[in-house]
C-alpha cells in the first residue's frame, strides 16, 4: 500500500514540475506605473502606494516547424546563391586581371613594332622567318596597322 503512494506521489511531483512553468507564464502579470521623478517602471510586482497599470503582454505564437524549414530553405539558397555570386565575381576579376596582361603584352609588341618600322631607312623588317625588303607602301601599311593596334591595346 506505501509503494502505491510513493509511485502516485513521483507522478503527481513530475506532473507538478512540467506543468508549474506554464502555470507561472499564464498567471504572470506586468505592472507599468510612472514615479515622481517620471521615470516609467515595469515590474511583475506593483509597487505599494503608487497606481499601477496592468500591461497585457501579447506574445507571438511559435511558427509550425514547415514554416521553419521553408525559412532554412530560403537561407540556405541565399547563402548557395551569395557563394555562387562571388564565385562568378573572382573568375571576372581573373578574367579581367587576364585580359589586361594580354592587353599590355600587344601594346609593348605594337609599339616595338611601330618604331622598327619608324626607323628603318633602308626599309628591312624583321620577321619570324628573317628580315625581309618592304616598299614604302608595305612600310606605311605596316605602320598604320601598328598605330591602330596601339590604340586598341594601349588604352588606360
């Protein structure tokens, strides 16, 4: 008959302990009152002889755990998309950064080439394949082409 007691009285105890914290948030009152100096107060006990108001504390309920796994979806692809952004940024930088030394790379070559061409007197070129006699016309043609790929790689 003491064991049947003892095992009610473990579960009335669990009961109590699981229950006691919601007992407290719904009977737990917030008092708001303004003192002399005006400095507005908020206490879960109302001071003695001052006129306090009760404040109704309104709480938000807990989103369904769809909810929550739609909002971790959601992040999970901005932050897959964010990656993906600056991925996409450092291969244009070098791609730019590429670009740029090939740029630099033909301006040296059609400035050197320009003034070989400038400087001949006796109109020899240099070529791959040796050096070669050019007319004044070829000499001319030759310079233009070097002028224009000035400008188009030698812009900064």
């Amino acid at each position: 008959m003491m064991y049947d007691t003892g095992i009610q009285s473990v579960k009335q105890t669990l009961l109590l302990a699981l229950l006691l914290p919601f007992l407290t948030v719904a009977s737990a009152e917030t008092y708001r009152w303004v003192n002399e100096e005006g400095v507005v107060t908020y206490s879960q006990t109302p001071p003695p002889d001052v006129k306090a108001e009760t404040v109704k504390i309104r709480t938000t309920p807990a989103g369904s755990g769809v909810d929550s796994k739609k909002q971790l979806e959601e992040l999970r692809q901005r932050l897959a998309d964010s990656a993906e952004d600056r991925a996409l940024k450092k291969a244009q930088k070098k791609e730019q950064a590429e670009i740029k030394a090939e740029n630099r790379k033909n301006c040296n070559i059609a400035r050197k080439n320009l003034e070989q061409l400038t400087a001949l007197g006796n109109r020899l070129y240099k070529t791959e394949d040796g050096y070669v006699r050019l007319t004044e016309e070829n000499r001319q043609k030759k310079m233009q082409q070097a002028r224009e790929q000035i400008k188009e790689h030698c812009k900064r």
